[in-house]
C-alpha cells in the first residue's frame, strides 16, 4: 500500500493542534504535576489517592485507544478534536466544586474518555499528515515543543492566578483559602480548554484527500497493523519513554520533600522545568530531518538512564541546589527528546499512513498503560518510604525502563538496516 505524496501543512494548523495536544491534558495532569503538594492538600489526598486516579484515568484511556485509533482513520480530525475538547472542559466545572474522592475517581474515568477515544489518534495523524511525507521530524518536534511550551506557560499563568487570588501569604494561608485560589485556577483552565475547541472547529483545515480509510473493516485494519514488526518496537520505546514522563510529576515534590522548597516554591520548580520541553523538542524539529530518528532516540534513552541513575543512587539532597538542577535537566533533557520522535519513526518503520490511527491505537494500548501502573507505584513508593528513600525507588524504576527503551531502540535501529539492504 503506497502512501500519498503530500505536502506540509498550514501554519494554523500546526498551531492549533499544539494548543490541542497540550491543553486537553491541562486537567486531568498538568495541574496536579505543577501544583502537587497544594493539589493534594485541598482535595485531602495522599499520594497513593492521587495516583490511584490517574490510574483510573489510565484504564479507561486504554480501552479506548484502540477504537479510538480505528476512529481518527475513519472521519476528518477538527470535528473529533473539538468534540474532545468541550466534553474534557465540562469536567472541570465539575472538579471545581472540590467533589469527594469516589466523584474525583468519575471525573479521571470520564477524562480517560473525553482525551483519548476522540482525540489521541486524531491528533497524531492529523500531525503526520501535516509534516507532509519529507518532514516527520519537524512535524513531531513542533508538536511536542509547542506542547511544551504551552504546558509551561499555563503552569505558569496558573501559578500567578494562584498567587493573586491567595489573600495571605502562602506560609500562613488557611486551607480554605487556598481552595478558594485553587478554584481560580481551575475554571480558569476549564474556559480555556473551551475556548480551544470552539477555535479548532472553525479554523483548522479539515485535511487533506487520500487519508481517509473507509474500504476495510476495523477489525481486518487492527490485524494488519500487528504484522508489521515496527509496531511492536515502537511499543517498547513508548512505554519506556512514558515513564520518564510519569516521572515529571515528582519534580516539584521532590522539590519539596528532599530540598525543602516551600509550596510556591515547588510549584514554580514543577512549572520552570516544563519549559525544557520545548526548548529540547524544538531544536529537535530543527535538525532531526537531517539525522535519523531513531539514532537521536538511542541518544535520548542514554542521557535519561544516566540522569536517572544519579537521582536512583541518593546524590541529590538537600541544600544541592544546583546538583539538583543539573540532573533534572538531565533526566528531563533525554525524556523530552524521545517523545519528540517516537511517533515520527513510523515513516520510517513501514507503517502506512492510511493505517497512522489504528497503528496509534494498537501501539497506545501497550505504550500508554504507564498510565495505569506507574503512578499508583510512584505513589506508594513515596507514602511508604518517606523523603529521598522513596524518591530514589522510583528513579530506580525509571533507569530499569531507560535500560528497556534503550534495547528496544538499537533492535529497530536493526531492523531498518535490514530494510535498506
């Protein structure tokens, strides 16, 4: 099945589906990844509580990655996007009003939903065809850089709503208060989130012809994805590298239970070093066209092993500052530029572009349960090994995984050669 030629597409496009692939996440994650010690203290969550609902939101996203998939290679990505969209910011009306932790346990469920079954493989083939067939690199590292770049932008604009609404000083707040400021903070990301859908409805170019694939049926498209050899690598690659990104969660709490920063201070440590992201993934668009993928991948998982590794083995503590900034840029320096790309391999893995929605799904399924087991794990890790111990268990599950990503990416690096031979 050979792929259409096509071009790159429109400046707007690109835009929009970067302020999509972030800000549809900035509930159910980015909030609680900036603001996590001030997210647990006014919904009176433990770490495991917390965990255990992004873990609900995991199961559900799970099941719906693979018809989810299916789906984006059946209709025009704006329509399913913007739906996505409305129905992800309706549940935060509903977390604004500080629900108990069974309802909090719903909204995660219906988020695993609302950001997965319309959206995931909506977007990510809506971006494949937007890099044209000669720039999947630019296409990727634009999207996950402009990501970046948004999620550091909200958690800051956050921060400051937070900080303005907070009467006292966040030393001396009352917890009601802190609600109350909190609650700015997430109407605020609700309207937003809103906001972006009624945009992508009306000014998103609905694609382009010839991706659209209505001749075989879900399950016979499911089958044939399975038997190409790429997928299953990818796989590997994704939950590798998606545990890393689990891990940026603890930044700020880390911040907070080893160095001893204060809530605002930690925030604004969860916040800052979201702003690696698209500094490292837009400098990945700019020059991966002129590399191979999957080597610059290979490069990703050694530095993340190695910053891992360094958190793992107990060196960063307290009043190390700059040991501490050193190896979070580290570890989130090799993160970073692996989610840039590991979609942007299936080009050169073979898959078919008419395929590129229930590739993601079948791919997602197995590379995004992360979602399901690593923060519940990270979770009780933490609560019940209190301070660097804990944190250290889980940089120690991070440098297994960079271990796995790493072998999984040198047999594709393999497999491509065979390929070209």
């Amino acid at each position: 099945m050979k792929d259409p030629e096509l071009k790159k597409g429109s400046f707007l496009s690109i835009t929009l589906l970067i302020l999509s692939g972030e800000l549809i996440f900035l509930l159910p994650y980015v909030l609680a990844r900036v603001f996590r010690p001030t997210f647990l203290e006014v919904f009176n969550l433990t770490n495991l509580q917390l965990g255990s609902l992004f873990s609900v939101y995991g199961i559900v996203a799970i099941l719906s990655y693979l018809y989810g998939g299916v789906l984006s290679d059946k209709f025009q990505p704006k329509i399913l996007i913007a739906t996505s969209l409305f129905f992800t910011a309706f549940g935060g009306l509903v977390l604004s009003t500080y629900p108990s932790y069974f309802m909090l346990q719903i909204i995660w469920g219906y988020w695993g939903f609302s950001t997965v079954f319309l959206f995931w493989g909506a977007m990510i083939k809506a971006t494949r065809v937007w890099g044209g067939t000669k720039n999947q690199g630019e296409a990727f590292g634009l999207l996950d850089g402009g990501r970046g770049l948004v999620a550091a932008s909200m958690g800051t604009l956050g921060v400051l709503i937070f900080s303005i609404f907070l009467t006292n000083d966040i030393q001396v707040a009352t917890l009601v208060e802190r609600k109350d400021a909190f609650r700015y903070v997430i109407l605020f990301s609700s309207f937003i989130v809103f906001l972006n859908g009624i945009l992508v409805l009306f000014l998103m170019d609905s694609g382009q012809e010839g991706v659209i694939n209505n001749n075989y049926s879900s399950i016979q498209n499911i089958k044939s994805v399975l038997k190409i050899p790429s997928v299953w690598l990818i796989m590997f690659i994704i939950i590798s590298a998606y545990v890393g990104y689990k891990v940026t969660d603890i930044y700020s709490l880390y911040a907070s239970d080893v160095m001893k920063f204060d809530n605002l201070e930690a925030a604004n440590i969860g916040s800052l070093q979201l702003y690696l992201r698209p500094l490292v993934c837009l400098l990945i668009a700019l020059f991966a066209d002129k590399k191979s993928y999957i080597n610059l991948i290979i490069i990703g998982f050694v530095i993340m092993l190695i910053g891992s590794s360094i958190f793992a083995f107990g060196i960063v503590k307290v009043s190390m500052n700059y040991v501490f900034f050193f190896s979070l840029i580290v570890v989130a320096t090799g993160t970073y530029s692996i989610r840039a790309l590991y979609f942007s391999i299936m080009q050169e893995g073979r898959i078919p572009l008419i395929m590129t929605g229930t590739a993601v799904g079948v791919i997602s399924v197995v590379g995004y349960t992360p979602d399901i087991f690593a923060s519940p794990v990270m979770g009780y890790l933490l609560d019940t090994y209190p301070g660097i111990i804990g944190h250290q268990y889980v940089f120690s599950m991070l440098v297994l995984f960079s271990i796995t990503g790493l072998l999984a990416s040198i047999k594709f690096s393999r497999l491509m050669r065979s390929y070209s031979n």
